[in-house]
C-alpha cells in the first residue's frame, strides 16, 4: 500500500510539472504559483534538515556505542589537539 500511495504522488508530481511546462509554453499567466512554491521549497528544506539531525544522532549514536572508558583520555587529547 505505501509503495502505491509513493507512486501516486510521484505521479501527481509528474502530472504538475507536465501541466506547468505546458502552461508556460503556451504563455499562460501566472502558471506558478509563488506561494505554493516556496511553501514546497521550505518543506523540502525542513525535511533535509530532519534528515541531517537524523543522521548526525545516528552516528553519535553508533560513536557512543564504539567508544569504551579506556578511549576517553585519547578522545579527549585528540579534542584538545583539534582545537
């Protein structure tokens, strides 16, 4: 069912871009809708920031699980080293 519902937007979006290229061939006015497209735009930007906060706990996550208490004192040199 996901996969379905996935390939329906897909399509739909597909459709849009078909009907806006259209629309600005033919020299319709006003074919984007600025709004809606910023709207799009800034969702696109919230979901690859999530995306990005995902990944980066993630891979604390899997650092926090790889570090042992004897790392620390390196970890902590290689910090100081760093900055």
């Amino acid at each position: 069912m996901e996969a379905l519902a996935e390939a329906n937007v897909d399509a739909k979006e597909i459709d849009d871009a078909i009907r806006v290229g259209a629309d600005v061939a033919v020299g319709v006015v006003d074919a984007v809708n600025e709004e809606e497209l910023e709207e799009e735009w800034k969702a696109m930007v919230r979901e690859l920031e999530s995306e990005k906060e995902i990944k980066k706990e993630e891979q604390r996550q899997k650092l926090e699980e790889a570090v042992t208490p004897g790392d620390i004192p390196v970890l902590e040199k290689m910090a100081e080293a760093t900055t």
